[in-house]
C-alpha cells in the first residue's frame, strides 16, 4: 500500500481548507483473496491455481460429506473447473468461498440426480448403531470414524470433516465456507457430542433429541 510519509507532509504547504492525509484516510488494502478473485476473473490463470490451493481442502471435505470417498478427488477437481467458467458471473467477489461451497454443495446433488436408483445418498444411509464401539487400537478406526461421521446430520457432517479430515480450524471454515463463527462453533459442539456418542455408545451418553 503505498503512503506518505510524515516529513514529506510537513514540507507542503497546507491549506485551510485541506486536512492532512492521515493512515486513518488511506484507502484499505483488499484481502489478497480478493486481490485473486479480481485476477482471475481478467483471465489470470496463475491467480486461480492460487485460490485453488487456498480453497481446495474445504472444496474436498464438502463433498467428503455428500458423496462416495472414491470419487471426492475427481469432483473436487469438477467443482474448480465449473468454477472457472463461471468466474465472471461473480459479483460479490468477498463471498467467493461461499460460492464456491455452494458449487460443490450442488455438484454433489447432480451427482445422485446422475447416479442409479439405487446408489442412495448418504443421508439415507442406514446408521452403524449394531455396530461395536470403535478404538484407535482399531486397524480401519480412520475409516469408521468417517463413516460415523458421514451417518450424522448434515450441518455437522461438513463441519466436523472440514475440521477433523481436512485440519481447518473454526475460523478457517467460517471464512471459507462464508458460515458465521457462531454456527461453526454450534456445529463443531453439537457434531462431536454426537460423534462421541456413535463412538463409544453408553446409557447417558446420548445427546438430546433436537427439535426438527
């Protein structure tokens, strides 16, 4: 950003009419996620693969949350594809991640539209209450843990996946994803008392039943 420094100021001579220039009167500085969306949408292709490194970890665990592990890769890379090409439409340039998310959030409900009958969507999974507790000790734990993770309601679904899969801290995914810090903060809360709960099932150990 560029300024003024003081000495130079002092050497002008003021008018009565003119207050100084003071840091307070400079113009702010844009967010450097800003300063990418702007050129990338005038066809700066460096400037994209920049928020593609920056966005692609919750690109990735939005659609970890929706649709089968073995395809998450290929449509993340759908996701900033289709993002491209639509870059110019987007006018709000501080709500990129937002809108981004949203991308993905509608790929993976095109994908089930695409899909055969009978590949259901997560959320009609049935649960792994039958199952026994799972340990860390467990061999396939990671995979369970997910799998519990993918049985819960939505909200906390992504969240604790942009979280504890893909390692972004709560206002990392508040700022990403265009959530308020408050509903991450909700949702990390209620999603591992939940999560727990699945985990190692014991009487009282179940959350309250939340209101639909």
């Amino acid at each position: 950003m560029v300024s003024i420094s003081g000495r130079g100021i002092e050497r002008l001579p003021r008018r009565v009419d003119r207050p100084p220039v003071s840091d307070e009167q400079s113009t702010p500085e844009i967010p450097e996620d800003e300063r990418l969306v702007l050129a990338a949408q005038d066809g700066d292709r460096t400037s994209f693969g920049r928020l593609y490194e920056r966005y692609a970890r919750m690109v990735h665990g939005v659609l970890l949350a929706k649709v089968p592990v073995q395809d998450v890769d290929d449509l993340t890379h759908d996701v900033f594809l289709r993002a491209l090409h639509r870059l110019a439409t987007l006018r709000e340039i501080g709500k990129f991640g937002a809108w981004l998310a949203a991308i993905a959030r509608n790929m993976a409900n095109d994908y089930y539209r695409k899909a055969v009958p009978e590949e259901a969507p997560i959320d009609e999974a049935p649960g792994n209450e039958a199952n026994p507790p799972a340990t860390a000790a467990d061999e396939d734990y990671p995979a369970r843990v997910l799998d519990v993770i993918r049985s819960l309601p939505e909200a906390y679904r992504e969240t604790l996946i942009l979280r504890l899969v893909e390692g972004m801290t709560g206002p990392e995914i508040a700022a990403r994803t265009g959530l308020t810090a408050g509903s991450v903060r909700v949702n990390l809360h209620r999603g591992m008392q939940h999560l727990r709960a699945k985990l190692s099932p014991q009487p009282g150990n179940q959350p309250e039943q939340e209101a639909l």
